[in-house]
C-alpha cells in the first residue's frame, strides 16, 4: 500500500461513507514529495504521477458530474519545476493518473498546505 501525504477522496460523494480510492503526494525515498499516488484501498494496488526534478502540491479531486464511478473526475495539483524555478498548475485524470495538461507561470508559487476546488455556482 502507498504512503500519502494530504490525502483526498471524492468528499462531495463519498465523505463520511465507504470510499476505495485516496489520492495524495508521497515521495520514492522518504524525503520531499515528489509524485501523486493514488492508491486502491480495495486491493492495496496504486499507481503514481511524477516527473524529474517536479514537486507536486496536494492533489485535489474535481468530480465529473452525470457518473458515480468514483474515480471519474480529475486531479489539480500546483507542481514546482524545481529544474526552472517555475510553476504549473497540473490537470490529471483521476481513473488513469494521465496528464490531461498544465498551464505554466513564468515563476514559482509557494507550497500550500491545503487546497480547495469549487465548483461554480448554477
């Protein structure tokens, strides 16, 4: 099983009910965080996002709607690009942890140690 740091679930759907899926940030050597892991709490499996020299934030999960698979949604995470000393937002699919895409800022943004998603008012 993974170890996370910050972790998330679908917390609109699933919080204070049964849930098989965690998203967080953890690290390959016990040091800083250096990937996304999203971890399978059914079968203890999980799969992870990282790049070199990236440091993600706490991943947030941003449901889609119309679905209850669980894991139907995607995950926002501030990642640092420590190589450029820049910044990007990171848009990952939430079943498949692949890279939907980034928007880059041309310098780096402070860690936070927690984020929010909020869906726009209907």
């Amino acid at each position: 099983m993974a170890n996370l740091e910050l972790p998330r679930i679908d917390y609109d759907r699933r919080n204070g009910k049964h849930y098989r899926y965690a998203y967080g940030i953890a690290s390959t050597d016990g040091g800083f965080p250096d990937r996304i892991t999203k971890a399978d709490l059914h079968d203890g499996t999980s799969a992870s996002w990282s790049e070199p020299g990236s440091y993600p934030g706490e991943p947030v999960f941003a449901r889609a709607s119309g679905t209850e698979q669980e894991d139907s949604g995607v995950l926002l995470s501030v990642v640092l690009d420590g190589a450029a000393g820049t910044s990007f937002l990171l848009a990952l699919d939430a079943t498949t942890l692949s890279e939907i895409g980034r928007a880059r800022v041309p310098h780096h943004l402070p860690f936070g140690f927690h984020g929010g998603y909020f869906p726009q008012p209907s």
